[in-house]
C-alpha cells in the first residue's frame, strides 16, 4: 500500500484517470479500500480488471466506467473474497468448529448464520454469582480494568481516529427535557430531563414495583368487591399541573372533533405467523444492524465503520448488536457480552466485548447527568476502541444513538386545526385505560362499567383502550368455568357498554388496540393485527388499530403498543457506569425509568430486545421475521403509552409525552386509568410565524405537545 495518503491519490489517478481523479466521492470510496483491505492501488485495479471480466458482456459494458456505485460493488467483492479465505483459514485450524462466520445474502438461496443462538460459546471466565431476585441491579464495577493495551497494524479510517467526529446538527434547541441533536453535543443543555413546568408526586424517585406486587403483598388477603374500593375516582398524580383541567367535552349531537389517521396497512399486519425460516430471521435480525449503522454515520458525521475482529493498533468505530449467553436467574453479566456484527460490516460473527476501567471508559451523547449507559440482549450499539489479538474488543467510548427528528407542522395549518369551526380554540381531551377489565374474582367486568361511565359523563374526544378484554390467564377461564365462548362474553361484556358510549356521546372517538393475551383476537404474534369488528359485533365508529401502532390524532402524534417492554427491559438491562465525554455540569440522575423509555426512543422500536426474556417470552410471542412492524420510523412521537405493571406515571422524556396507565384492575383490586387534556398553541405565537415567514406554506413549528398536554392518572 502507498505509504501515504497523497501517493495512493496519484496512483489511483494515474491508473483510473479520470474516473476518479475528476470525482471526489469514488476517490474516497477507493481510498478507503486500500486502508480496509490493507492493498496498494495497483492490486484494486488488478481486482477491478477481475471483477469486469467475471461479469457477462452486456453488464462488462455498463461497469467498464468505475462509478461510486460499481466501486460499492467492487468492495463487496473484495469482501467476499476475503471472507472465503477467512473460511479456508478456520478450516485448517483445531478449532474451526468454534467460529461462527456469516454467509452471504442472496435472494435465491438465503444462508443461515449457522444458527443464530448455537453460535453462543460460553466465556473462558465464569461469571460470579448473581443475586436470585429480578429486579436487583448488578455491580457497575467493569471486571475488564486491568486488560493490557493491545497492539497490531492500524486499520483506524482517519489519521485523528482518537478523536470523535461531529457534525453541525440541523435542529434547533429546544428548551424541554434532554433530547440531543443527531450529532455531536457542542453546548450543555439546560433542566435536564425534567419537564420545564414541574410536576405533581413525581420529583423524588419511587420503587419500580408497584405496591400490587411490594413483599406485603405476597400476604392473602380477602378479596373485597369492587363497588366497596377505597377513593374511588380519586386524582394520583398530575404531570404539568398549572394548565387547566376543564373542558366542557364533546357536544352530545355533534360529530368527531377531531381527525384520526395512521398508515397503518391491513394487509401487512394479517401475516401468517408461526411459519418462520431461520434464514429469514437471520435476514431480518442483519438488517436492523445496517440501517442503525446508516444512523449512527449520518448523527455523528463517521465515514466508516471497522470490523471488531480484524487486529488494530489504533481505535476504530463499530456498530453491532449485543448478545449473551443464557443465564439461569439473573440478568446479563457486563463481563460477559458478545458484539454481534452484520455480514456487511464484520461476516455476521461475535467478538467478546470487554470494557475499559472506572474512569477510561466514556459516553457520548447520553443524557446530561446519566454516569453511564445501560445495555441488554439485543441492544443496538455503537462503540469505539480496538481488538488488540486479545480475543476481545476492548471498549473505550460508547456512542449513544440519537432519538429521532421532531414533528412539525405549518404554523397555518395549526391554526385552522385548532382554531377553526371543530375545536374553536378548545383542547382536546383523552381517556387512556390498559386491560384486564375485571377482577379475578369474577367475569361481570365491573371495572370497565365504571370507567364507561365516566366517558359517558365526561365525554371526551378519544377514548384508548388496550387489551386484553377476553384475558387468557384469566382464572375462571383458565378453570375451564366459564359457559360463554370468548366472543359471546366479549360481545356481551365488552360490546354492550362500548355501545352504551357510543350513543350518549357520538362524537367520542373509540380506539381498540388488542393484546397478545387477547382470547377475541386470532392473531396472537407481536406485531399483532388489528381486532375483526364485525365478528365482535362492535359499532362502526369504533376503531381498531394493530398492535403496536403509530397514529395521530390532529397534529398530535402517538405511538401505542400493550406489550410490558419496560418490565422485560428491567429485568434484561445491565447498568455500567462511565464518565460523560462531554461533561454538561448537570447533577447526576438517578432517573432509571427515564433510561428504560430512552432505550426505546433511541432503538427506535416499541420492543428493542432479542431474544425475549424466557421468564415472559409468552407475553410477547415475538415474530421476528416481521419486527419492521415494531419500527418507529419517521418524526419522534409526540405523545407514547406504555403500559407496564411497574408503577403508573407520566413523564416528559426526550421532549415527549410518555405515559404509563398502569392497569385499569389488577388480581382482586381496582387500578389505574389516565387523563389527558391536550391544549392548543397561542393563538398570537401562531399567527406570529406566519408574519415572520410570509410564504404561503407557512412556517413549520414543533408540536411541542409535552409543555401544552397536562396528564393525570386516576384510581378508577
């Protein structure tokens, strides 16, 4: 190889001409080549001659001119030959059948990566002992301080590798809670990641565990009926308490005041499940590695990736999915992860991931006063550092992924939506409650009958409920001590008083979103299809939505899934500590909810782990085939429900509205359902940007739904 970097430019201008001295973008592609693949410029064009004449005459003459994408091409095929020889090598050795080396994609003939969880191999250092109870975190302290410094050839992309790239971010501050730029933090942003108007019993941090489920608890107590619960309809907490609570409701004769849309597709979501091919897990399972590769690129300006396995004396950047093997009780080892990386970007094998010592390892773009970041089976991350022949990738920096863009709006469509003849300046008011619908003591669904008469009373303009409505783990229908079918209670149940709302106030939208322990539903895979109205015998102004689901209501835009992905991700997270690479000033948070809901944000999928817990695999019944279902793509949501059976709350996190109902009954006592009353922007601070922009689009304006929504949990 040129021994330096102005010698290959000549080379490879004195070789290709004009095909890449006249064109930046395949002059840097060929460039990084060379430091990949460690060759000179004169083998990539005997390697290029190679790939034209391998080629049949009629594509010979399109790829006859070296563009960046037949340069694109060219590295795949210096890959795959790399890769082969790779194959050969771990053949010849002892321990061939150790190493687990990806195959090619191919829409023909789709490889396996020799399947995906036998590949596991158990580490040379057995884990200590960990505590027995699901919930206890593990130590912080990284096993990994005092690893010797690696040494080999340099495969680092740049010069100034020990420095992190930025890249000017294209969004504006936003005086809310934490939420980064998708690029280097260059400034430390203010109030942390609390709301910016405070909140009601939500200041100091709270068990996890709701008292349903505290050791007290465990004492049987007699179960008492419903209509004798203590302070029923009585207020919890409330999240930004200063805005009003009043609303008049929805008009009794009038119709939706609101616009419901979501892109949701049918036909997509009624898939046949059970049906999986390993090769098109492992197809699928690659894909999420590159796409949140692409991300990472373009957040933090890096150029190129490297491969964790390859030898370096110089630290490079990765991206890979984290991997551990099975545990009896606990949750996953910090000594013990793998990396799993693409077959793009490292043959699809797993490398040991060791972390550097207390006060070596850094985080970036983490949120101000998090000391360190928090990993999980399946967790998509981005790392620097280097694999020094030590059989291990040696972290020294972890990247964090940043959340997705903010929702915005023309400021005069805003305006007419909010000020025009339907909502007339009014907020818009919602009524949100998580299933089971009944006690455990009986299938009259008393706790539903309460909370349809509160909609009736209230009237609001939607209504969301979540599933299960027909529980599968019911009691009495576990028993067998039931004498209607699933769909004649769920009709007689459930139907009749949905019904009852409907007529005494039309113009409250109804959403149904069903669960996976849902007996009424015949898809019972996650992503999971949207209830079948017409067998349920529901009203057409009903709506059914798939689970999970993004849809908007107005401007407002919420993503909604019943799956508890915050109770599997604190059983599954693993905590380690590291200092802020940017340090922000901000005192340390101890917010570990906040982090739970920040996985998601930034994963960008209503369920980031893989595989599900064992423990609750039944609860998720996962189909990972068709997880592009679970992305959240696009604009960051405005306002997120996600119901868990740790503690209800309501938090600002990431400048959005992320709200936990809890559930609306629970064994033998009543529960919890939320209010959310969503008011509209300042009229003068709308009709101001339009002045100020003076287009006839109008200005585009952040929804900021999280400064204007006031959220109240109540005891049904």
């Amino acid at each position: 190889m040129a021994t330096t970097e102005d010698q290959a430019r000549q080379e490879l201008s004195d070789l290709f001409r004009g095909a890449v001295s006249d064109h930046p973008d395949v002059m840097a592609e060929c460039l990084s080549i060379l430091r990949l693949y460690n060759i000179d410029a004169s083998t990539l064009f005997y390697k290029y001659e190679a790939f034209l004449l391998s080629r049949p005459s009629g594509l010979r003459a399109k790829l006859s001119t070296l563009t960046l994408d037949t340069a694109r091409e060219l590295r795949k095929e210096i890959q795959r030959e790399h890769q082969a020889k790779a194959v050969v090598a771990s053949a010849s050795t002892p321990d061939a059948g150790k190493t687990q080396l990806g195959m090619r994609k191919g829409k023909g003939a789709i490889s396996d990566l020799n399947g995906f969880l036998d590949g596991l191999s158990t580490p040379s250092k057995t884990p200590k002992a960990r505590p027995t109870n699901p919930v206890a975190r593990l130590s912080n302290t990284s096993n990994n301080a005092n690893l010797p410094s690696p040494s080999a050839f340099a495969t680092s992309p740049s010069s100034n590798a020990f420095s992190t790239p930025s890249k000017t971010s294209p969004l504006p501050a936003a005086a809310s809670s934490y939420r980064p730029g998708p690029s280097k933090l260059s400034a430390p942003i203010s109030n942390g990641h609390l709301t910016p108007n405070g909140k009601e019993n939500l200041s100091a941090p709270s068990s996890p565990i709701s008292v349903a489920e505290s050791p007290s608890a465990l004492t049987p107590k007699p179960p008492q009926p419903f209509n004798q619960r203590s302070q029923p309809l009585s207020l919890v907490e409330t999240l930004n308490p200063h805005l009003d609570t009043v609303t008049s409701g929805v008009p009794t004769s009038s119709k939706p005041r609101v616009t419901l849309t979501t892109n949701a597709d049918p036909k997509r979501w009624g898939y046949r499940y059970m049906f999986e091919k390993i090769s098109q897990r492992s197809e699928s399972l690659d894909d999420v590695i590159d796409e949140f590769a692409e991300i990472i690129k373009d957040a933090y300006g890096i150029t190129e990736l490297g491969d964790p396995h390859f030898v370096s004396e110089e630290s490079i950047y990765t991206v890979g999915r984290i991997l551990s093997p099975p545990t009896d009780n606990a949750k996953v080892n910090v000594g013990s992860l793998y990396l799993e990386s693409s077959r793009l970007l490292g043959a699809g094998k797993r490398v040991p991931l060791r972390f550097a010592g207390t006060g070596e390892l850094k985080v970036r773009g983490g949120a101000p006063g998090v000391k360190g970041f928090g990993v999980f089976p399946g967790c998509l991350v981005c790392v620097k550092g280097r694999n020094g022949g030590g059989g291990a990738f040696v972290v020294e920096e972890v990247l964090m992924a940043p959340p997705s863009p903010f929702a915005q709006t023309p400021a005069d469509e805003l305006l007419e939506t909010q000020y025009g003849d339907k909502l007339g300046g009014e907020p818009v008011s919602m009524t949100i409650a998580v299933g089971p619908y009944t006690l455990d003591d009986d299938l009259s669904y008393a706790p539903l009958r309460a909370l349809i008469d509160v909609a009736v009373k209230e009237r609001p303009d939607v209504v969301i409920l979540l599933g299960p409505f027909v529980d599968s783990q019911h009691p009495m229908i576990e028993s067998g001590r039931v004498t209607q079918t699933p769909t004649e209670l769920f009709k007689d149940r459930v139907t009749s008083q949905l019904s009852r709302l409907v007529d005494a106030s039309p113009g409250t939208v109804i959403l149904l979103v069903p669960s996976v322990r849902d007996m009424v539903s015949r898809h019972v895979a996650f992503p999971q299809a949207m209830l079948e109205k017409e067998i349920l015998g529901l009203p057409k102004r009903i709506k059914c939505l798939p689970n999970p689901c993004t849809f908007s209501v107005n401007e407002v835009i919420i993503a909604v899934s019943s799956v508890d992905t915050l109770f599997h991700l604190r059983k599954e997270e693993t905590f380690t500590r590291a200092e802020e690479a940017e340090p922000s000033g901000e005192p340390e948070s101890k917010d570990g909810m906040a982090n739970l809901v920040r996985h998601v944000l930034s994963q960008r999928t209503f369920y980031p782990i893989f595989p599900p817990p064992e423990a609750h695999a039944s609860e998720v019944n996962l189909d990972v085939t068709h997880q592009s279902l679970l992305r959240m793509d696009g604009p960051a949501p405005d306002m997120m429900i996600m119901p868990s059976r740790l503690k209800h709350f309501s938090k600002v996190i990431d400048s959005t509205l992320v709200i936990n109902p809890s559930f609306l009954c629970r064994s033998h006592a009543a529960g919890t359902f939320a209010k959310v009353i969503v008011h509209p922007i300042d009229r003068k601070k709308l009709e101001s940007t339009m002045e100020v922009d003076g287009e006839a689009d109008g200005d585009y304006r952040d929804h900021e739904v999280y400064e204007r929504a006031r959220s109240e949990i109540w005891r049904i």
